[in-house]
C-alpha cells in the first residue's frame, strides 16, 4: 500500500513537471484561436435613390392648380361677403352714435342698439371664424388625398422600377440638400397625377 502511495506520487510530481516545462517553455508557438468561417458576402449593390421636385409637382399638377384656384375664388367671396356685412354694419353703428349724440333716441332705445349691433358684430365674427375652418378642412382633406395619390404612384415606381428611396425635394421642409437631375422622377409623378383624374 506504501507502495502505491509513492508511485502516485512520482506520477503526479511527473505531471506537474510535465505542464510546468508546457507551460512556461517558449519553446512552442501559441495554439492559434479557432476561427469561424465568414459567410462570404456578395458586394454591396449601390442604392437607388431617387426624388420628386414638390415644388414642380405643385406647379404642374392640374388637380393641385384646380384645387388652389378653388380655394382662392372661394376666400375671395368670403372676404367679400364678410366685408360688405362689416360695412353695412359700421353704417348701422354710426347711425346708432349720431342718433345718441343728437338725443333723437332715449337711453332705452340706445341700450336697444348697443345690444343689436353686439349681437350682430358677434354674428359677423363668427361667419368669418366658419368660414375660415370650411376652407382649412377642406383644404387639408384635399390634401390628404393628393398626398395619398403621391404615394401610391412612388410606392408604385419604387416596386417596379426597383428603387430603394424615393426622396423629396423642395417645399418647406427640403429632404434634399443636392441632386443629380437624372434621378427627377418629378415628371413621371406628374404625368401619371393629371392622367389619374
């Protein structure tokens, strides 16, 4: 049993010597780390990238220019509806103020006025304030709609023409800072806008 003792022993002292001298001998170069094999890229294809002109979409767009000429008939006759009632309505004001300076009416009849022409500047007011909100809604839904109809055709030019970005340029807020004019599409965009109809 001693026996067996000492020989583990020996077996041990020889394993521990053996990774010592392993170990710290530089004598071996170092295990290289495994590698992964990278799955081969193809190269990158270049993006295409195209632009429509908001500006020029804006300009030569049929339904657009029909749209903002509606809309600026339509203002017009509502400022001159709204200005001929406030006409009417300062006559009536100063007629009221000449009549009280004068003493033709009594201070009943002048309260009376003071409150008609309250109610009547109210009514003024508040056409002007309808009118107003009628052509805001109808000019964004008209909006909505064109912008929708832009869409459609670019998502429509991108799936087939196989772009990748179809961008913007011009308006108030400009995507675009620089543009190679071979990637316009602004005319394609117009052309299938004033066929849509």
């Amino acid at each position: 049993m001693k026996n067996l003792s000492l020989i583990l022993n020996a077996v041990l002292l020889l394993a521990v010597a053996y990774l010592f001298f392993d170990k710290f001998s530089g004598s071996k170069k170092p295990a290289a780390a495994p590698t992964q094999e990278q799955p081969s890229e193809a190269p990158a294809k270049p993006l295409s990238i195209v632009y429509v002109d908001i500006d020029s979409l804006h300009e030569n767009s049929v339904a657009y220019q029909a749209i903002i000429k509606q809309m600026e008939k339509k203002a017009n006759d509502v400022r001159a509806s709204l200005a001929a009632k406030q006409k009417a309505f300062e006559k009536e004001y100063m007629e009221a103020a000449q009549k009280a300076e004068s003493g033709t009416i009594t201070p009943k009849q002048e309260m009376e006025y003071q409150e008609s022409l309250k109610k009547k500047q109210d009514a003024i007011m508040s056409l002007r304030e309808k009118a107003s909100k009628e052509i805001d809604e109808e000019q964004n839904k008209f909006n909505d709609k064109f912008i929708g109809d832009i869409q459609n055709i670019t998502d429509s030019l991108r799936t087939a023409n196989g772009y990748d970005y179809v961008l913007y340029k011009g308006g108030l807020a400009n995507a675009i800072l620089s543009a190679n004019g071979q990637n316009d599409i602004t005319k394609i965009v117009v052309d299938l806008l004033n066929a849509k109809k």
